[in-house]
C-alpha cells in the first residue's frame, strides 16, 4: 500500500485483507509515521515489511518501483492524493504505462476512491 499514513487504509485496507488472506501486504511511506499511525490506533503491524520513503510523491514513485522489480503484483491507494499515485503509474520514464488501459484503470481508481 502506498502511503498508509492515517487509520482506514491500515485496517481496513491492510490489516483487514492481509488477514482474510486477500493479500500479503508490504507498506510504501514514511516509517516512522506509518509506525506512529499504527500505535496510536493499536493496530500491529510488526510483521508487515516497510518500505521507507519521505513523502506521499516519493512512495508512489518507490511502490512503482518495487512493481517493476517483481516485489508487488498491485499497488493499492493510501492516504495520499489520487493525482500523486497516478503521476508515477503514468510517467512515460518508470511508470506502469500500457496502451489505454491505464487510462480505464484511473477512471475506475478515481470511482472507488469517490465511493469512500
């Protein structure tokens, strides 16, 4: 998950499907805030890995990273802005880019996130 700095993405997009066995999570932000985060909800995300990066921006482009050197299958939005993530997925350098199937992609990502 890219970014997990507040409550609802890491219970409920982490913890909550890493223990339906829907996924095998790995977290992409600032450590020391998503530990923060973590603690003060008592949630126990002692044996889900993190991946260190500075801000919102740095994540997404680091989860893009891990996707390309076969260290994830998905990204899933955290707590950062839609147009954060969709930079690094997009970028012609880097990013996750296919034909126009990255385009339905963002349209059905903008619709979830407008569901919440």
């Amino acid at each position: 998950m890219v970014h997990p700095c507040d409550e609802t993405p890491l219970r409920c997009g982490v913890l909550d499907s890493a223990s339906a066995g829907i996924i095998r999570p790995i977290l992409v932000g600032p450590e020391g805030k998503i530990r923060d985060t973590a603690d003060t909800h008592g949630l126990d995300i002692a044996r889900i890995e993190i991946v260190d990066a500075p801000h919102s921006e740095a994540a997404a482009a680091k989860a893009v990273e891990l996707i390309h050197a076969a260290h994830g299958e998905m990204l899933m939005k955290g707590s950062l802005h839609t147009d954060e993530l969709m930079c690094s997925i997009t970028a012609k350098a880097g990013g996750l880019r296919m034909d126009r199937a990255t385009t339905r992609h963002r349209h059905l990502i903008d619709h979830l996130v407008s569901a919440q």
